[in-house]
C-alpha cells in the first residue's frame, strides 16, 4: 500500500467517526467513537507527510455530516497561453480561483473569484474538468475541484491584497507551481481537454 493511500484511508476514518459523533444519542458510542478517533488522530500524526496545520485541520471537530469541500478554477487562455496568478508572498503560481463560497454556484463562484483576483470581468465557456484532490494533491481536506474555461470580458489587472502578478504562460514554459492549487498533470489533462484531444474530464 502506497503512503499516500493509507493517509486517504485514514482521512476517510476520521471523517466517518466525526459523522458518527455528530449524529449518536448513545453515550457508549460516543466513547467509542472518541477513543477511536484518538487512535486514528495519532496514526495521521505519524503515518502522513501532512504539516501540523494540515493535521490539525484533519483533526478539527466538526458538527455537521463530514463531506468533500469545493474548489473552482478558471482555464483563461489567450494567444495559446494560459492564464496564471501568483499570490502575495508567494513564488508559485496557480490558476485563478479559490474556495468555494455558501450561497453561491459554482459558476458564480468562479466569476466571483475571477473578479476579485484580477480585476476582469468575464464569462463561463463550458466545465472542462472536475478533480478530486485525493488523487492530485493530498491535503487536509478533500475537494472537487471544478475547472471552467472562461473568457476576460473587461478590465485591467491591478496587484490587489490576494495577488501579486498575473501572466500567461505557454505551456512548455509553465513556471514553478503551487501544487495544492493545481499541479503540472492537471494543466496538461486541461490542455488537452481545452484542444479537443479528449472530453470533459471527470476524476
């Protein structure tokens, strides 16, 4: 068994003890589920590659039915290029996005995000691919993350209190990336998706 897969399963127990403590009446279970997330607790600590925040987030109570969080990407490319942001006090660089927000769809959510990192408006062209972060980039909590192809509509980019620097970047010359937030194997499955070479991508 790979590392990474004992981290995911692990993940998965801890989410299914926290269900469980949300939802019992039972004062055994309820011990039960406490000692058993004590001991998954402790083996996340020394099986995983997490950092201690990404632990501590891990391991963080919840009070509602625990489930995959939302991520929403836009794929911008002009001149063959792709649009990539890069964050305030960071070297790497990321597709525009961010979290998803309650009360908003996942569309609006994008344009949203589109709007507040770069100052552009724009539109929604079509869902290129949604990712599960188990699979791509490991981490305290797992995400679908959606990927829109969008198009700036209006605007000017002006370094705001999130980003730093916008640039496109072809895709041999990607630079150095933030991997939490996409990795070099999700830009060339979307470039693919973005040319035609294989539909929407769905994993």
């Amino acid at each position: 068994m790979k590392p990474s897969d004992f981290v995911k399963y692990l993940q998965r127990m801890i989410a299914i003890t926290d269900t469980g403590l949300t939802f019992t009446k039972d004062p055994f279970d309820r011990e039960r589920y406490e000692d058993l997330r004590d001991l998954l607790s402790e083996m996340l600590n020394q099986a995983s590659d997490l950092d201690s925040e990404e632990v501590a987030e891990v391991l963080k109570p919840t009070s509602a039915y625990a489930t995959p969080l939302m991520d929403v990407r836009a794929w911008i490319v002009e001149d063959e290029k792709i649009c990539l942001v890069r964050g305030q006090g960071e070297d790497s660089w990321a597709l525009p996005g961010g979290f998803g927000e309650v009360g908003y769809s996942p569309t609006e959510n994008i344009l949203k995000e589109i709007e507040e990192e770069t100052g552009f408006k724009a539109k929604v062209e079509r869902l290129l691919a949604v990712f599960d972060t188990n699979r791509f980039q490991l981490q305290s909590k797992q995400y679908a993350k959606f990927v829109f192809e969008c198009k700036f509509l209006d605007g000017q980019f002006q370094e705001n209190q999130e980003i730093a620097d916008l640039q496109f970047f072809a895709i041999d010359q990607l630079p150095a990336l933030s991997e939490k937030r996409i990795t070099k194997e999700q830009i060339e499955i979307l470039w693919q998706v973005y040319q035609g070479h294989r539909g929407q991508y769905l994993d």
